[in-house]
C-alpha cells in the first residue's frame, strides 16, 4: 500500500493497489481502520487500484483509473516537492513513471487502433454490426433462467444488471425501499454482468432507516450463510451475500455458449443457496 501524507494540510491518501492478487480477510477494513485511528484528525481518502476495476469489499474505498492517480501524484508533486523528504519524493516520482509507462503504452495502442480503423472502416464497421454482445446474451439467459424458476420473480433488468427477489422474500418483506427499484422492494438479489465476472449479491437497498437496521443485524447475525455482513451499514446499497459464478479467465477463455453453459451448471447450486436464505427469514417471521 501506498501511503500519501501531507501533514500541513492535514490530508492523508491510501492507495492500495492490487495487480495479480486479489484482496482478502477484510484487509481494506483493517488497512482503512488502522488509518482512521493514526490519523484521526485528518482528512482521509482512500483509494483501490486495480487493473480490471475490481470492487472493493470495503465501499468507502473508491475505485480510480491508472490515468486519475498518475494526475494527483503530480499534483501533489508540484505544489508539495518542497515540503516532502527527498527519499520520498524519489519514490512517489519513480511510481508515477510507472504508472505513465502503463499509460503511454495503452495511447501507442490506441493510436494504432485509429490508423487500421481508418483504413479498413467499411470492413471493420461491417463486423462490429454483427459481432455478438456476450454481455447482453449472458442476460437474456439470466433473466430467462430466472422466468423459468418458480422460486423468482424478475424485478427489473438490463444487459449489466439483473434484480430479482423469490416469492417468499416478496410474501415477508414489506415494501419500503426508496429510490432504488420501481417496486419499493428494499432487499433484492442483483447479478452484475460486467467485462471480467459475472457475480450474485444480495443488497440491502436505500429506504426506511429502521428496517435497514434490521435486515443487517439480521444477516449480521448469521454470517455463516450471509458471506458479507461483517462490514459496517452503508448508507445505500450494503451487500450482504456475494457468490461468483463467471471469472475473467472464463470470459477470456470461453464461448458464449459455453458461458450459458457454466450458468446452466451452477444454476441449481445457486437456488439451494437463495432457498437457505428464504428459509431464514421464514423462521425469523415466526
């Protein structure tokens, strides 16, 4: 991890920047705690730098780009190369030509891309027009799959997002969720259909404080089925079970097809989860 501090300005920046590892045992938790405590009088921000724009388990990290950090170390360079010790200012300098590399290195590609374009544009114009969208036929699966399953009930849906919830979450919960989904449901599984995974959560949504309250405790409670409740109530969307069923490796290494094919093999696993959860609530209800 990368430790900014500016003491006269009372700032301090904590960028963790994972490249072929991922995250693990609720370290940006434990990394943004011990922060908070050092600097308690300080203003903090927290930053996870990843080169797939991985989610961060903890949400008060925030997800930037390579191009963002390189901006603020130069920044910060520039107004602060006087104040900072020169051992530091060295290694700030060195990472950020790192970083420029990386970037430049995307712009030569970026620039090639624009000549072929420009001499092969009917050519190349005639196979995006009908090159598939897997993202948008990885929905239409889903939300298929979902319409088939008695259990579910689609609540709304595009090619990056499906939400749905089960009939017996609908029978139990009662509908005050705000600003979220047309229904006013305030717990609703999502699955988040991006470039590099495809991943089930289930969110507790913005709406009546109170009851928020006690759907956390509640999944707090019983944390060996809901796999993400130990972290603190966001003020919005707050997951609190998370399941993977698609990898990178699987988007850059399988069909379409076959990607329908692997959500086909774990759909049934991925019920027998959702029905754990229905029968939590059920006996919480009684």
């Amino acid at each position: 991890m990368i430790l900014i501090e500016d003491i006269n300005e009372k700032i301090v920046i904590a960028i963790e920047n994972k490249i072929k590892t991922k995250e693990h045992s609720n370290q940006l938790q434990r990394y943004r705690e011990i922060i908070e405590r050092k600097f308690a009088d300080f203003i903090k921000l927290f930053i996870y730098l990843t080169p797939d724009g991985l989610i961060p388990s903890d949400e008060n990290w925030l997800i930037f780009s390579y191009s963002t950090i390189a901006e603020i170390i130069e920044n910060l360079l520039l107004n602060k190369k006087d104040s900072l010790n020169s051992n530091i200012k060295e290694f700030i300098s060195q990472y950020n030509t790192n970083l420029r590399r990386h970037i430049v290195g995307n712009s030569e590609i970026e620039q090639i891309c624009k000549r072929i374009y420009q001499k092969h544009s009917r050519a190349l114009d005639l196979i995006f027009q009908y090159k598939p969208d897997i993202h948008q036929e990885l929905s239409e699966v889903i939300q298929s799959k979902i319409n088939q399953t008695s259990s579910l009930i689609l609540d709304n849906a595009g090619k990056t997002l499906i939400r749905f919830t089960t009939k017996t979450l609908d029978n139990i919960l009662p509908k005050v969720g705000e600003g979220w989904s047309k229904s006013k449901r305030i717990l609703l599984y999502e699955f988040a259909n991006n470039d590099n995974e495809l991943i089930l959560r289930l969110i507790i949504g913005p709406g009546e404080a109170n009851y928020r309250d006690n759907l956390y405790l509640f999944a707090k409670a019983h944390r060996d089925v809901f796999n993400k409740a130990n972290r603190k109530l966001s003020a919005k969307w707050h997951t609190i079970f998370q399941q993977k069923l698609l990898t990178k490796k699987d988007f850059e290494e399988k069909t379409s097809e076959e990607l329908s094919e692997q959500i086909e093999k774990k759909w049934a696993k991925m019920i027998s989860k959702i029905a754990e959860i229905d029968q939590l609530f059920e006996k919480k209800r009684k």
